[in-house]
C-alpha cells in the first residue's frame, strides 16, 4: 500500500463528494438489509393465521399489503441511492483518474531526451493508459465494494446473530472458503490477464512495425514470412486466452455452488428448528434472503484484495515516472535575454546510454550573428554540438557559454524560443502544411507563412496541391518527399525569427540547384543571427564566417573557406572531390 500512499491527495481533494458518495452507500445497504425482515414478518404472519394465532384475515392481508408497500418502497430508494453513489464514487474516480493522467503528462512534457531514449514509447503510453485504469479501480469500485461489504456484513451479521445465533453459524460456515476461493482465483485472473495483455501488446507492437515498414515487406516480397509470423504470435495469444477464460469461467459457478451448499445448510437446519418448534418458517425465509445478500460481498473480499494489489502494482510503476528528477532541468526562473554569442569551453560529451565519447574538449567560439559551418565524416560528432546548445543533453565536462553566462544559468524556456532546430531526420505532424509550418510561431499570418515557405524554396511545391497550404500530411494526407520534409521544416524554423538558427544537415536531400537558392535565402535571413550549418558538402559550408572540422569528436581543423582550401587535410580533399563530381 506504500506507493498508492501518493494518491492520497486525490482523497483529500475530493473528500466530500467521497464521504458523501459513502454515506450514501451506508444508507442504502441499511435499506436493503431491511426485506430480509419484512419478508420474515409476512411469513410468520401468513403461519400465525393458518395455525390459529391470527384469526382476523382482514389484519393479515392489511399486514401483508403494508409489507409489500414497504419492500417496494425500499427498493425504489434503494435504486436511487445506487444511482448516486455511484455519481458520486465512480464520478469521483473518473475525475481522478483524468487529474492522473494531467499530472503523469506535464511529467512527460518535463522529462528529458535522454529517458525517452532510454524508455519505450509502447511503456509510456501504457502507463499512462492501462496503469492509470487500473489506479482508477482503486479509487472507485475497489472502495464502493468495501464499504458495501463492510456494511452488509456487519448489519447483517448482527440481525442474524440476534434471531438465531446457531442457524447463522451453520450458514455462514461455507463463506470464509468462498471469500478464500475467490481470491486465488482473483489472483489466477491476474496473472492470466497480464500475459494475455503482453500478447495484445506484442500483436500491436507487431502489427505496428508491419505497416509502418510496409514499403520494405512488399519490396522484398516478404508478405507471407510476415502473415507466418503473424499466426504464430495468433495461435499463442489464442491459447493464452483459452486459459484466462477457463479459469474465468470458474468464478460464477463457484459462486452459486457455495450459495447452494448455504440454502442447503438453512433448509437443513432451519427446518430441523422449525420441527423442533425453535424458529417459525419466516426465519428460514429471511435466512435464505441474508444468504444472497452477503454471498456477493464475501466473494468480493477476494476480488477487491486482487483489484488493490493491481493497482499497488500499477500505481509503483507510475510513481517510477512521476518521481523521475529531469536531467536537464529549468532551475531559472528569471527571464533571460538571449543575443547568440556562444563559446565552447573544453566541452567533452559522453552518452550515458551508449558510454560512447562523442565530443573530446572542443573549443571553440561563434560571435552573435556569425554563421559556424560544421563538417566531418558520420559519426564525428557533429549533431552532438547542436544537442548541447539546444540543451538536449548537458556536457560531461567544460561549459557552455550563452552570451558569457554558463548554459544552466540561462532560462531554458527562453533560450529553446530563441532556437530555430532543424533536426537531421525533420518530424512533421498529421496536420496541415500551415500547421506544421506555423507549428514555429502559432499566431504566424498567412503572409508570414508564404514568406517561410518561399525562403524554405517550398513554397511553389506546396501551391501544386489540391488544397495548397491546407494540405494534410502524414497518414491520412499528402507524403512529402524527404527533400520536400527538409524544406517545410526550414521553413517552420525561420518563420519563428529566432536569435540563433540550427540546421543539421538538412539539405542532404535536395539537389544543388535547390540548395544554392535556399542558401542565398537563408543569408539574408539569417543576417545578424547565429547561425550553425552542418553539412556534408562544401557548398553548404564556403559562406560560413567560420568553418570546423570535426573527427572522432575532436577538432582537427578551422578556419574560413579561404584558408581551409589552402591547407592539406579533409576539408581540401573533399572540396576537389565534390569539385571534381560537379565537373562530372
Ligand atoms: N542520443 C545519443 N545517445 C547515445 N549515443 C549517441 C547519441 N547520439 C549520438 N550518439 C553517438 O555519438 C556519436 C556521434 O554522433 P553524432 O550524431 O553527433 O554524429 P554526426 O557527426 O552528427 O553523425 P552523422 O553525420 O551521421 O549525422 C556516434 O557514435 C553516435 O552513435
């Protein structure tokens, strides 16, 4: 019970509709527990008639027509008490359960780069999902049944008790293995559940991939490895749910065996005492009603057991999440301005997932509004330069300077507003093309839109749709080429007119007509602003104030355009080389 101690909040918050929601559920198993009487009393006083203790007909049947009255009554509320207790108790979980969810995605939204590395999108969104149900279980029914048992129990206990203490002990008898059957088979459930859930998710994760790659499948003509693959995984969660349901269909029989055995036992007893002239025949009436009534908590004792070991179980998994301190955090709360200066002081990066050292005291220092060109072989190390300025990650060692202030100084949320990111591998949403473009700036006019756009040299590709700038993209939409991906996410970068401009390597995939226009764009555009390329090709990089050559994560050369091409080593190699492709 320790980690469903967090939700303890939720219980304050909501308290008085749960106390109300309770008391409710008291009143109205107290209103319940009072057939079982009534119909002992009509009964006996249908016996007393025909054994001559009554003799006036006329009061019987006014006894008898009040009783009736009295059980509808009792039923009616007893209807209408359920229908608010459980607005109130199942209402009042459902509303937690949403405040669950708020609160594990503003965690989400927090958490750093490096736990989505390291955590699988499937876990995630099972946590917030199935775990979170399974909290909400907790909350509402698991409490619901507990104080109904709780009540019935008791009450009903005490009133059998005081009628025929040894008629109660005989009919009780069977309830305690009841309560203990049910909660090993609870727990057999459980466990069946969750492997049949694993399978679910594995024919999920499996289908997932099938589709996402179906280009690779159809061109390898691979179509009935994967339908194999398919049927096997099938064929096991099929048995996996033959088992879960052999086991689930127990639950019910049982139950009404050990109700039989109960009536048995009060037919049996209770009519040894009638002989015996001990009890009247409206005892064993009632008895039988108290049977039924209590049957149903008891075997709950067992199933509320298993619903809150679940939901221990789920809710250790969310406080996991929850209780996970951010790598990269925002410790500042003041604003910062953000200008672009930024200095590289023996930075060294060391991934903590892989150990691999991508950076090796890289020193270097870009003016604001000069453009940095960064070239290298793959692998160098060249997009872990940008992670660290966008804080993505933190360095291992040395520091980063923004404007002469220590990175971790500066107000992260104002340092990301002031960064426009192309990231290598550009993500667009299932969302329109504007949308997707103003996704850089959310109260962009049109005007400003087709600006970007035509910077981006996207612009004429997007007019060419049926429905222009309102094109969807993704799976229900439009797929853009990579090139045209590049391009529309240039485009979202600079329509956010940013202090500092990112581009990696995101002109990989348009040809170099394409490349030298949106270059020429992107000068003007980025004039008096930082700016960072990186590239594989020269001709992205020849204009750049300053350009650097990057190796196993180090240093190996700098200088401008001018210079480099002077000098014997990689960036000379590769400008005649690609020199040479162009003549070709
Ligand atoms: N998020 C990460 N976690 C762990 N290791 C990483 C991560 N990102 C990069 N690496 C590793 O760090 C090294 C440098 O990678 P990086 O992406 O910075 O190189 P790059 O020069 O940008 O390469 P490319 O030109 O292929 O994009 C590589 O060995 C890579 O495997």
């Amino acid at each position: 019970m320790k980690a469903l101690q967090y939700l303890n909040k939720y219980f304050l918050k909501y308290k008085w509709r749960l106390l109300l929601g309770l008391f409710i559920t008291v009143l109205s198993k107290l209103l319940a527990l009072k057939i079982p009487e009534i119909i002992r009393n009509s009964v006996n006083a249908v016996e007393d008639y025909q054994t001559g203790k009554l003799t006036d007909l006329a009061d019987v049947k006014e006894t008898l027509l009040y009783n009736i009255l009295f059980i509808v009554g009792v039923t009616l509320l007893g209807g209408v008490f359920t229908f608010w207790m459980r607005q109130l108790i199942i209402v009042t979980s459902r509303l937690i359960e949403f405040d669950l969810k708020n609160e594990i995605y503003q965690q989400y939204q927090k958490l750093s780069l490096n736990f989505y590395k390291k955590n699988r999108t499937g876990d995630l969104m099972n946590r917030i999902s199935e775990d979170v149900s399974k909290v909400r279980m907790y909350f509402g029914p698991a409490i619901m049944y507990t104080v109904n048992m709780i009540v019935l129990f008791v009450v009903g206990f005490t009133q059998m008790i005081q009628i025929d203490p040894k008629l109660t002990m005989y009919t009780l008898l069977p309830f305690p293995i009841l309560s203990v059957s049910i909660f090993y088979l609870s727990r057999q459930i459980n466990k069946k559940t969750t492997i049949v859930q694993q399978y679910l998710s594995k024919l999920t994760t499996f289908n997932q991939e099938f589709f996402s790659g179906i280009n690779v499948v159809k061109s390898y003509a691979i179509e009935n490895v994967v339908i194999d693959g398919f049927d096997d995984l099938s064929d096991e969660a099929k048995e996996k749910n033959i088992d879960l349901s052999k086991i689930q269909a127990l639950f019910f029989p049982l139950m009404v065996l050990l109700i039989g055995i109960s009536n048995i036992i009060v037919l049996y007893v209770g009519g040894q005492q009638y002989i015996a002239g001990e009890i009247q025949i409206g005892v064993i009436a009632e008895f039988i009603l108290y049977v039924n009534i209590l049957t149903w908590p008891v075997a709950i004792v067992g199933w509320v057991t298993s619903i809150i070991q679940q939901a221990e179980a789920s809710q250790q998994r969310i406080n996991e999440f929850l209780q996970h301190v951010p790598d990269i955090e925002n410790k500042v709360t003041h604003p910062t301005k953000i200008k672009g200066k930024i200095d590289f002081k023996n930075v060294s990066l060391t991934y903590d997932d892989t150990n691999i050292t991508a950076l090796k005291n890289l020193n270097f220092t870009v003016e604001k509004g000069e453009t940095l060109a960064i070239l290298g072989n793959t692998g160098s190390g060249k997009s872990s330069i940008v992670n660290l300025i966008s804080r993505l990650y933190d360095t291992t060692e040395g520091t980063i300077l923004i404007d002469n202030i220590p990175i971790k100084e500066c107000n992260l949320n104002d340092l990301r507003n002031q960064i426009g990111f192309v990231p290598q591998d550009p993500f667009l949403f299932s969302d329109t093309i504007e949308n997707n473009i103003k996704f850089g700036k959310e109260d962009a006019t049109e005007e400003e839109i087709i600006t970007a756009a035509k910077n981006a040299v996207i612009h004429d590709n997007i007019i060419e749709f049926k429905d222009g700038y309102k094109t969807i993209l993704g799976e229900r939409g439009v797929t853009l080429s990579g090139g045209q991906k590049q391009r529309t996410s240039i485009a979202r970068a600079i329509i956010k007119n940013p202090e500092i401009l990112i581009f990696d390597d995101c002109l990989s995939a348009v040809d170099t007509e394409t490349e030298e226009k949106i270059l020429s764009n992107l000068e003007r555009v980025s004039k008096n602003k930082t700016t960072f390329i990186i590239s594989h090709r020269v001709s992205s990089a020849k204009n750049a104030d300053k350009i650097i050559v990057l190796d196993d994560g180090k240093i190996i050369q700098q200088g401008t355009h001018n210079q480099l091409i002077t000098l014997k080593g990689y960036y000379k190699e590769l400008y005649e080389q690609q020199l040479l492709e162009k003549e070709i």
